[in-house]
C-alpha cells in the first residue's frame, strides 16, 4: 500500500511481507527492501489517503513507525540506516508532508492533544514548531490522568497490552469502577495519546482500560491476521483476560467492570456480555451487529478485510445477551445500519433485557466527532451509573435479607 514514485524514479511501497508493514522499492526490474523495522511503517488500511514516509531533498527517507501503542518518527539514510528522531510526540497520525528537509506532522502524547508541528532536519539539533493546537486551547491546564502499559497473559500464552488510565489525581493505590475501552477496525489499535473521552471519565472516578487485543496492528502481520475467523471470540477474551486481571489485583471494584466500544469494538462489546464474564454492563457504540451484513455495508475497499474477519462469534444474538447494555447509533449511519441496531433493541425488549437507546438524528457513523457527542457521553454515564446504583441497592437488600 501507500505507493509513491521517488525521485530517483523508483516505485516506492508498503509491504508486510516480512511481517511487518516495510518501505520497499521497485527499481523497474527487481523490489529491495529500504529499511529492515522490527515495526509497522503504516497504518491500518482502514482510510484512504494515508502518507506515511516521505522523501527529504537531500537523499534521506523520513518514516512514522508503530510499535504497539507508540509511533516515532525514524529518518532512513540512503544506505538502510535507520535513525529515530527525537520528538515529543508519542503519536502521529499517517499524514506526513515533506518540503526540503522539513516535516509537518501531527502529533501528540498523554498530555497533549494532536497538534500540527514542523519539524525541520536539516542540522544535527532537530527543530520543531507548533503551528497549530486544538480548539480547547483552554483545557492546556486541566489536569489529566496518564496511562501506564499493563501487559497480562492469556490463556494460549500471548501477552496482551492495555494502556490503564486511573481516576484523575488518584492514588498510587487506587481503586475504582472500570471501563475497558475495545477499539475500532477492528485491525486498529489503543493509540497513546491525550483522550479527552477518557478524561472524562477519569475526572469522574473511573478508571479507563484500552486493550490491544488480538488483532490490533503494531504487533505484526501474524498477530494482525491472526483475529481472522477469530472475530467475537479472542478479542472478547482478551478483553475479558485484562478485566479479571484488575479485579484480581485488587484495582476494580466487583460488580464495576464495563466494557465498551464503536463500531467493530461495539460488536466486540456486545459479544463481551453475551457470556457469564467479568463485566457488568456494555456500551455499544455505532455498534456492527451482523459482521456479514456489514461485510455488504462497509466501504468498497474494505469488504475483502470484513469478509476474513467472518466465520467466529457471528451476529449478536438477543437471547445470549446476560447484562444491561446501551446501544448509541446515528440514524445516517451506512457503514453499520442503524436497523441492526434497532432490531437487536426489539428482540431484547421482546426478551425482557429492555436495552437503554440512544438514537441520534443525522449522525453518521462516527459519533464522536459529530454535534451529538456530548450527549453520547453523558448517557454513557448515566447508564454506568445507573447499573451501579442498582448493584448497591441489590446489595443492601441482600443484608437486609439476611438480618
């Protein structure tokens, strides 16, 4: 993916043929590699438009590079030698854009959000300038709860990283109700940067746990594909693993443990409480329902991935449902219909698991950038809330009963 003509006039190419996702070139009658990265040199292929690597004036190859949760920004010598460049930045987005020996990015990290920045390599110090930040330039001083890597074994003997976002100010021993975070793609990946979704819920008193289950990309072709057939089943247990992982050390409160996710981590989320697991309520957002209606419904290009993803957990079956859930959808949704969504909510009712329902007029599929957001959030919230508050009155009624 991702091919450009150099300007020695060489096609220049992503591959993973070796594993991970590679710069190579085609010289006109044989492909070299251009750099040997133990590392995805490119993104997932969920969007077109992607410019991961670029070309520098003077002869030298600039790169983003994912390994895990992290991206850093590599410089590649005519040679093969590989550089990192040293910025403050622990994301960037796939969207490089070179002049001379100067890079625009965006970038951010735990504590800032993605800025647009130049960075200029043409002497040995590396520069970089700030052109633009976000629009809650007033949020700068808000104190915010950064991540530490968890990383918790499974039972086949993989190792899954999280990234754990405490409650705001906590504790070094805190405490609290969870929300672990299933990502989109579901080939995406946890991203470590400033979430403002996150933070508002850490601000809260939540915890909040992005897993990088099976299938996310910055581990390798192999771990990638390997969630292929899989879908609705390993990346549930995943999840499911690094939930009971906190429970048992003592970081969750029983009885507190959520799980959510947008779009294919909403299917994710929906499957996580189709089963007797750790976690107590879902929130499915812009949620797939049938992985093969949704292999009609996605964007052209990426109909060939939906369609490998099928054949493991299939539809969300109402009468596998065992916890409360949230179904937030847009109506002007056309890459996971909002029908789906509206008869997984009827059979639910039809059960007497009456589902909690947002529907939000003219949204389309990505709800957290829409107008509606906000109140996405909130409802998100107060569903958690409400299942905790219930979990409490259960209790104290159970003590009563036992008096």
């Amino acid at each position: 993916m991702e091919p450009q003509w150099g300007p020695d006039g060489a096609l220049y190419f992503v591959s993973d043929r070796s594993g991970w996702w590679n710069l190579y070139r085609w010289n006109g009658l044989e492909v070299e590699t251009v750099a040997s990265i133990a590392g995805e040199c490119a993104a997932e292929p969920w969007e077109l438009g992607y410019t991961s690597y670029g070309f520098l004036d003077d002869g030298r190859i600039i790169a983003v590079v994912q390994e895990g949760p992290r991206h850093r920004l590599v410089v590649i010598e005519p040679d093969g030698t590989v550089r990192p460049v040293d910025l403050p930045y622990t994301s960037i987005k796939p969207y490089l854009a070179v002049r001379g020996t100067t890079v625009a990015l965006i970038g951010s990290s735990p504590t800032a959000a993605p800025q647009v920045a130049l960075v200029d390599l043409a002497g040995a110090d590396v520069r970089v300038e700030v052109l633009a930040r976000p629009e809650h330039a007033g949020l700068d001083r808000t104190r915010v709860s950064t991540p530490t890597e968890l990383r918790v074994r499974v039972a086949s003997g993989r190792e899954v990283l999280a990234l754990v976002y405490p409650p705001t100010d906590a504790a070094a021993d805190w405490r609290a109700p969870v929300i672990v975070r299933a990502h989109p793609g579901p080939t995406a990946s946890c991203q470590l940067r400033l979430d403002w979704q996150a933070q508002f819920f850490t601000s809260r008193g939540f915890a909040v746990v992005d897993v990088d289950y099976l299938g996310s990309t910055g581990y390798g072709r192999v771990f990638r594909e390997s969630l292929y057939g899989r879908w609705g089943l390993d990346d549930v247990g995943d999840c499911a693993a690094v939930a009971v992982h906190l429970l048992s050390t003592g970081r969750a409160v029983p009885g507190q443990v959520f799980i959510r996710g947008a779009s294919a981590g909403g299917y994710t989320a929906l499957h996580a409480v189709a089963e007797n697991g750790p976690f107590a309520a879902a929130t499915a957002v812009s949620a797939i329902v049938d992985p093969d209606r949704w292999a009609q419904t996605v964007p052209r290009f990426q109909r060939a991935h939906a369609m490998r993803l099928g054949g493991g957990a299939g539809p969300v079956r109402a009468a596998d449902v065992q916890r409360p859930v949230l179904l937030i959808h847009g109506t002007a949704d056309e890459v996971a219909v909002v029908e789906d969504v509206r008869e997984l909510a009827e059979e639910l009712t039809s059960l007497g698991m009456v589902p909690e329902v947002l529907l939000l007029p003219d949204v389309g599929h990505y709800v957290a950038t829409s107008d509606r957001a906000g109140a996405a959030l909130e409802a998100e919230l107060t569903h958690y809330r409400s299942v905790m508050g219930g979990a409490a009155n259960n209790q104290q009624g159970s003590h009563r009963g036992n008096r």
